[in-house]
C-alpha cells in the first residue's frame, strides 16, 4: 500500500537515507546508525546538523514502529509505523 499523505524512507546499504513525501518530493536525506534498539538519523537543515533519534521494533508482520528518542521523547507515546517494501 502506497502512503496517502505520508513519508517514505529508504534506507540504502551505504548507511545513507531518503525520507520523501508520498508524492515523491525530497524532505530529508543523510546518513543512519543502528545502535542496539535505536537507530539515529543524522541529516543538515538550513545549514544546521540536526540527529534524530528513534526506539525500533520490528514486527512479525513486516511492519517496523519508530518511537522518537532523542533529543526529545514523547510524552503521549507517539509512533510512526511503516510497511517494509
């Protein structure tokens, strides 16, 4: 299922990412790091380097939920969860 006003990351085996919109416009792209259950995003805005971190579980059902991190959490338990193509 293709996201209706949604994102889509790509992950790339060089530890490089894109995160596009559904429509295919480029939001953001840099590099990823797994560390134990996180993983980081780290990618320049407006000149700026900005890391972003996210809790990841995988799911048996080819689902993966990023849960933010740091630099800041959520208190309200927000998610974001993505079908694996």
């Amino acid at each position: 299922m293709d996201a209706i006003d949604g994102f889509i990351y790509i992950f790339n085996i060089d530890k490089t990412f894109r995160k596009t919109a559904s429509d295919g416009t480029l939001q953001e792209a840099g590099i990823y790091r797994l560390d134990g259950r996180e993983e980081f995003f780290e990618f320049e805005f407006e000149g700026e380097e900005i890391i972003q971190g996210y809790s990841f579980e995988f799911t048996t059902n080819n689902t993966i939920t990023l849960s933010p991190s740091f630099p800041g959490i959520c208190i309200e338990g927000c998610f974001y969860r993505f079908n694996r193509r």
